[in-house]
C-alpha cells in the first residue's frame, strides 16, 4: 500500500454512517489519522506489514514523532489522555484496515497503551472539611422543629403536605446534609 489516504478517508466515513459517531470525534479523529498520514509520507516507507514487530515499530516511532510535533506546536508536553486517544484512534484505524484486508498484521498485541497516570485532585484538608460538616449539623440547632402549616391536599399515590412558610430548618435534614457532605469528602 503506497498510500493511506483513501484508507483514512473510507475509515472516517465508516465512523460517521455505520459507527454513527458524532461530527466533533470525527473531527479529532480526522486530526490524528491526517497526522498518521503526514508521518507514513515523512517516513517514505511503505505502511509496514510484513511482521507484527516492524509494525510495532512504526506505530511507536509515529506517537514518539506526533509527541514531538504537539510539543512544538503547543508549546506544551502532549498530556497522558491525549497520547491515550491519539493510541486508541490508530489502533482503531488499524484494527478497520485489517478487517478489510488493506493490512496483513496487527501491531497492537505487542505494543501497550500509554498509561495514564491519575492526579489527585486537590481539596481541603480535613480540619476544614470536619469544620464544615459541623457547621452544617449545628444549622438546625435551636431552629424550631419544621412544622405543617396549611392544608392536607390529595394527590395521586398520597397526600401533599404543604411546607413550613417560615422556613425552618429541619435537624433531621441538617443531619442528612452533614453526612452527605462527609461522605463526598472522606
């Protein structure tokens, strides 16, 4: 095979009419198989496909290759999600030319998905957090109990109660607001 492009071009519509994907993945999609395509000229070779392992090796010199290029076009290093998806679009697109015989092996058994390392996100320390789940358990304190004002109205399945006007604050639900707080957090 001299050239992708038309391979790119028929996986690209496969994923619009048969995978029905939506027209901003095609679009990033597009983004990295043109990029696979500009490296297979740069490269002048042909799409390998005489062993696994030569294959192997093309796909890890093409994300080392696109890697460098996002790190001079941005200015920044490529993120671990981004290398992730720019690895799962090709083996997709490479899984797409096997199953219709534009390529005779498959790289992928022998290559890994770049791990993507998780950041914790920052949040409170816990003396901040136990101050605000405090806070709102001691909300209701020396509120009056909620009570039902108005009239018991029927409705399907039941009664309607109508709520307090005055807008106390019920100890119960403070309670409940303080351990849903608690438990996001912790």
């Amino acid at each position: 095979m001299k050239k992708i492009g038309p391979l790119v071009e028929a996986y690209l519509e496969h994923c619009q009419v048969v995978r029905r994907l939506a027209p901003s993945t095609i679009r990033i999609y597009a983004v990295y198989l043109r990029a696979l395509e500009e490296f297979h000229e740069l490269d002048q070779q042909r799409l390998p496909c005489g062993s696994a392992q030569e294959a192997a090796r093309f796909v890890t010199r093409f994300l080392t290759w696109f890697s460098r290029r996002h790190q001079e076009r941005a200015g920044a290093p490529l993120s671990d999600w981004a290398a992730d998806k720019v690895y799962d679009v090709v083996r997709a697109f490479w899984r797409y030319g096997l199953a219709f015989g534009q390529l005779d092996c498959d790289p992928f058994v022998l290559l890994k998905a770049p791990k993507i390392r998780m950041h914790p996100r920052p949040i409170a320390d816990r003396e901040t957090i136990v101050q605000l789940v405090k806070f709102i358990a001691s909300s209701a304190e020396g509120a009056p109990r909620s009570r039902v004002t108005g009239k018991f109205h029927p409705v399907k399945g039941g009664v309607r109660i109508q709520p307090n006007p005055a807008g106390a604050r019920d100890p119960m639900i403070a309670l409940r607001d303080a351990l849903i707080v608690a438990t996001l957090y912790f």
